[in-house]
C-alpha cells in the first residue's frame, strides 16, 4: 500500500451498549488490528448521549461506520459481520481482485 | 326558519380527538382535522401537492395553533424547502429561528452506504426525537420516508423498523403525517397503508380532456365520519384550499326580502318587487337577446343599493363587459372603483369544471358578495359533460344559497330547443327563469321576455317586449293586435294605426253631433208651427161659440120682449140688455 502514513479516521455510532453495536466494535477491532495496525483512530458515538450528532453525519441506520478520512466517505451498516464487505467499504482491499 | 323542535335532547358524541391541520377545507370534510397523536397518510401521484400539504400541516400549527412542528426531509433539502414555500408566503426561516418549526434534511446516498449484517433506524429515531425534543413539537411530517427502500437494502428490517416508528411516533404523541407514493394498484408504492391505518388521504392529479384536475379524498379515518367523496383543491398563491363542494343538505334558511332586478318593468312582472334575496335565477335565451344586458342591470341596480357583486365572466373581458354596458348608460365602472363589483374573467378551458367551483367557492368566501352572476355557463360545457356541468350547479346554487347569495346564470339557447329544456338541464334547479326569445315577424327580429317560472311569488304570464336603447332596459307591454302578438316596428305601426282611428272616430262623432244639432232645431220649429197652426185653430172655434151665444142670447131677448108686448097691460118696458 503506497499511502501508508494515511489514518484511518473511523467513526462508530451506536446507541447505547446492544448486542449489534458491541459486536460491530469487536469485529470492527478485530479488522483494524488485521489490515490497518497504527494506521486508524476509532471514535465511538453514543447517540443517546449525543443525539445532536446524528444530524451532521446523516447516520440512520444503528451500527453505523462512517469512514471520514481517507476519501470518499463511505458509510458501512451492520454489525460489520461480513469482513469481506467491510474491507471493500473501508477501500483496504479493492472490490475485485 | 327553524325546523327543529324547540326542546330537544341532542345527544353528544365523545369523538376521536383531532387536530387541526389548517388547510382550508380539510378540516371540514375531515370533521375537525386529522386524528390526534396518530399517523396519517397521505399518498398520491408524483407532483399531486403532497410535500406542499404536509408542509401546510406544520406551518399553519405553528402559525395558527401554536404547535411546534418537525418536517423530516428524505427528498429536497432544507434550503430548497424553505426556498419552495417562500413563495406562499412562508418564512420557514424565522419560523425556525422561532424555535417553531425545525426542518430536519434525511440524506440517504445508496452509493455510500454499505450494507453488513444486522442493524436497526435507531440512528432516526434518536434524530427524529431529537428534533422533536429540541423544540417541543406536537407535528411530525415524515416526507417521504418511503425512500428507505431506495437507500436500503433489506426490506424485511425496514419493514420492521417502520412499523416500529409508528408506534414509537404515536408513543412520543405527537400528530404525524406521513407522505407516500402511489404505487401500482395500492395507494402506496412499498404499502405504507399497511402500517399507517387510522388515516389516510388519497391525492389526486387528474388530467381529462387536457385539463387537469386536483382531488382529494379520505380514503379511510378509522373511529371518524368523514366525507368520502373526492374533493377538489386548488393550489394557488395562497396555498391549499380543499373546498367540501358537495351538496350535502338542502337545509339554508331561507328569505322572502327582495332584491330589485335592475328592470322597472320586470320587476313589476315578478310581483312588483323583484327577485327573492338567496334566490337562484336562470337567464336563458338565444345569442344576442340581451342576457347579459340583463345580468348587468341586475349588478347595476345591485352596486347601486350599496351591496356587493362579483361577475364571473367566461366569454367577454371585464373591459369589455363595461364597454359594452356603458352603451346602454349602465356605468360599471363606477361600481368597480367604489369596490363594490368585482370581475372575474376566465376562459372556460383554464381550468376544470371542479377548479372554477373552487375558484368561486374562494372568491366568495373573500369578497362575501351579495349577488353573483356566473355569464354564461353554457360555456363551461366545453370542459365537461352535461351531467358534471349540472352537478357543479347544484352544488354552486347549494352553496351559494347557504351564504344567502342571489346568484343570476345567463344561459344560451339554440334556436332548436326553445321549448324549455336548457343545455344544462338545470330549469328545475333554479327558482326563477326568466326566458329572453327572438320573435321574428314582419321581416324583423325583437326581443320578447317571459317568466318561465318563478318560484314563491306572484308572476306575469304576459310576454313582454324588451327593448334595449341608449337609456337601458325597458319592458314594453306586448301590442295583442287582431292579427295576434305584435312586436317591433309592426307593434308601433300598429299602435299609430290605432291613433289615427281615434281621430277619425273623434271627428266623425263631432259630425252625427251637429247633425242631431240640426234635427233638433227642425224638429222644434216643426213643433212651433203645429203649435200656431193649433191655437189658430181654437180662436177659429172660440168665434163660433161666442158668435152663437151672442146669438142666442139676442133671440131670447128678442123672444120674450115679444111675449111682453103681447101681454100688452102693464107693460112696462123692462130693458133686458
């Protein structure tokens, strides 16, 4: 990868601590520490506690990942189960090979 | 005039709580708005007013009712809303800086969005009640959440999430419309009806015979009577209006005050007085008869009295219409700048038959008119059928009548069809007729006017002649000559012929006069000389008879004076003389 001192600025935004949002996070780690070690900032959203939030990213679905950072902004939902989707939102792996 | 029995027991319904939505009309024919702290929806046709309704909905609470409202965008953005409504007089900005109205812009960009695994909306609902917290709204609009379909993928949880919503949006109580494309064969494109059952109000944007046509109707109102006839609406520079334009009761009080009709001499053929005030009255006649001429006397005489008037006129321009009146020394004019008569000139073809109910309905409502003359409605055949044309003028004389409004109708006739029945088939609908017909005798054509009917009062069954000079409107009795009903030129040939024989016949009176003059005074001396000839005739034997008295009286002396001599002795001589 040619643009290795880019970050990763990954948000999260759950609402509150269910089932889907801690499984979105673990798995979202996991690939993290896999493909993109030092290289990304996750920032998890709890939209019950700052609801203003959701406006600005126009986030309606819960799990949300919104990858700010590098271009273009892609937004993953779900709870980030499927890795192989994940990795192509988040351009680590292009669609095909 | 009160129907009711003065004493009753009216029983009175709890009903369905509701909320006003503003909307002219609406309100009506839903019996007080739609229902509180539920869904509605409302689903129609791309462009059929849907985003401009719901938008009415929390404008107008937030104007009128002092009820925040919140208006969650999923197509246009906040600015372009603001921007669209402006134009209706909305400044959805301060509205917002008012804390009264939040507008909230759902973008939802397929391309960017990346489905995995399980998820739920609660990003919205912690958007949407966000919104609704912020400024304490009572009004939600959600326009049009069905486009989650086209940003998401999986239905099924959509459809969950959705139905969800509803309960959660009835939960937080507040009043929700929902907005909704019409699909094939449902009201909705993905069955929004499904979720939202307590309401729903169908949109309509119909185009017949190239004009187009907005409806509305309430589909279904669980727990309310509602209309449930299809409604037009207007969308114009004041925004919605649905008007309820149907007949619903025949129950307008009504008057027995009159109004004059402009024509002294109409007037005089209608008991004297005119027509009743709330009346509805039909002008039918042939093309050039004076049908307008007559409905402009009647807004003369109308303006004149100090009440008001509109004239909805469908063949001539205003401009033309004064014109045209001034010719005959009706200045209209006047009237207009005194604000008193107001016109409303409108080809027929501008709008459907149920827009130019609409448009009236407005008109009236704003001007609060006292007399309304609709010249001429034949034309409004050419946007629609005899039978819609008859039922726009049921309704527009229902109408018209519960607002206590003299309404005039100038009708055209074919010469084929002189026998009564008009175009519009609505002479039993009206309650005077008034009928205008060309009589064409002696190489001329002049105008004769008849009561057809007038219901209530005393009428003339006379036709009468009506005349139109520079000095008006004049009724002329017609002339009944021994060759029958007479009008025009053979009617003042006529009626000189008539005074020529009365000078004849005065003349030859004066002749035979002195004649008898002259046979009198033969006659007296005739009796003059019979009388001398008579007392001739008495001195004639009044001569005889002293004659022979004489006569006699001369014998007897003459007798004894002989007998005395004869006696001889002592004679003394007596004298008898």
């Amino acid at each position: 990868m040619e643009a290795t001192e880019e970050i990763w600025e990954l948000r999260l935004y759950v609402a509150g601590k269910t089932a889907k949002s801690v499984m979105a996070l673990t798995n979202l780690k996991k690939y993290c520490e896999e493909h993109l070690k030092d290289k990304y900032v996750i920032e998890v959203i709890d939209l019950l506690l700052q609801p203003q939030l959701a406006e600005g990213d126009q986030i309606l679905a819960i799990p949300t990942l919104v990858k700010k950072v590098p271009e273009p902004i892609r937004k993953i939902i779900g709870d980030l189960s499927n890795e192989e989707k994940v990795l192509v939102g988040l351009n680590i792996r292009p669609a095909k090979k | 005039m009160d129907l009711q029995p003065s004493e009753h027991n009216k029983f009175v319904h709890r009903t369905l709580p509701k909320t006003q939505t503003g909307i002219s009309g609406l309100d009506e024919i839903t019996g007080g708005g739609v229902p509180k702290d539920r869904p509605t929806l409302i689903c129609g046709a791309a462009g059929c007013g849907k985003t401009l309704f719901s938008m009415e909905f929390i404008v107008h609470g937030a104007m009128k009712f002092n009820e925040p409202g919140v208006f969650m965008a999923f197509e246009e953005k906040a600015e372009e809303l603001a921007i669209n409504v402006a134009s209706l007089g909305y400044d959805l900005q301060k509205l917002q800086e008012d804390k009264m109205v939040r507008l909230d812009h759902v973008h939802i960009e397929k391309s960017e969005i990346e489905e995995t695994g399980e998820y739920d909306l609660d990003g919205l609902f912690i958007r949407l009640g966000h919104a609704i917290d912020s400024i304490g709204a009572k009004r939600v609009v959600l326009d049009t959440i069905e486009n989650l379909f086209s940003g998401l993928h999986n239905e099924g949880i959509i459809r969950a999430e959705l139905r969800r919503l509803f309960g959660w949006l009835k939960e937080k109580k507040v009043t929700t419309i929902i907005t909704g494309e019409k699909g094939d064969g449902m009201l909705t494109r993905h069955g929004l009806e499904e979720y939202v059952s307590d309401c729903v109000i169908l949109l309509d944007h119909r185009v017949t015979n190239k004009i187009s046509t907005r409806l509305l109707r309430v589909v279904k109102y669980r727990g309310s009577v509602h209309g449930t006839n299809e409604y037009p609406f207007l969308i114009d520079e004041d925004g919605v209006s649905v008007l309820p334009v149907t007949s619903l009761t025949l129950h307008h009080d009504v008057s027995s005050e009159r109004i004059p009709t402009g024509v002294s001499g109409l007037d005089k053929m209608l008991g004297g007085k005119g027509f009743f005030i709330g009346s509805s009255i039909l002008v039918s006649g042939t093309a050039g008869t004076g049908k307008t001429s007559i409905a402009g006397a009647f807004v003369n005489e109308t303006c004149k009295n100090g009440q008001r008037c509109i004239y909805f006129a469908f063949e001539e321009s205003p401009q033309q219409i004064i014109r045209n009146m001034k010719s005959i020394s009706v200045d209209l004019q006047e009237h207009v700048g005194k604000g008193l008569l107001k016109f409303h000139a409108a080809r027929p073809t501008l709008n459907g038959l149920e827009m130019h109910l609409v448009v009236i309905h407005k008109m009236v409502k704003e001007f609060r008119p006292d007399v309304v003359v609709l010249d001429p409605i034949t034309n409004l055949i050419t946007v629609g059928s005899v039978s819609e044309v008859k039922s726009l003028l049921i309704r527009l004389i229902d109408f018209l009548q519960s607002e206590q409004i003299t309404v005039m109708f100038t009708a055209l006739t074919l010469n084929d069809n002189v026998t009564g029945q008009t175009d519009e088939s609505i002479s039993s609908l009206v309650d005077a007729w008034l009928m205008v017909r060309d009589i064409e005798f002696n190489g001329e054509r002049n105008r004769g006017l008849y009561v057809m009917k007038s219901r209530g009062m005393k009428h003339s069954n006379q036709v009468r002649e009506f005349v139109i000079d520079d000095s008006g409107l004049e009724l002329v009795d017609v002339y009944l000559g021994p060759d029958g009903v007479l009008t025009g030129s053979a009617r003042e040939a006529e009626q000189l012929l008539e005074k020529t024989g009365v000078v004849l016949r005065d003349h030859a009176v004066s002749l035979k006069d002195r004649e008898i003059e002259r046979k009198k005074m033969i006659l007296e001396s005739k009796i003059n000389s019979l009388k001398q000839e008579f007392d001739s005739f008495q001195d004639d034997l009044n001569k005889t008879y002293v004659e022979e008295e004489l006569r006699k009286s001369v014998l007897e002396k003459n007798r004894s004076e002989l007998t005395r001599k004869r006696d001889g002795a002592a004679g003394e001589i007596e004298d008898t003389l």
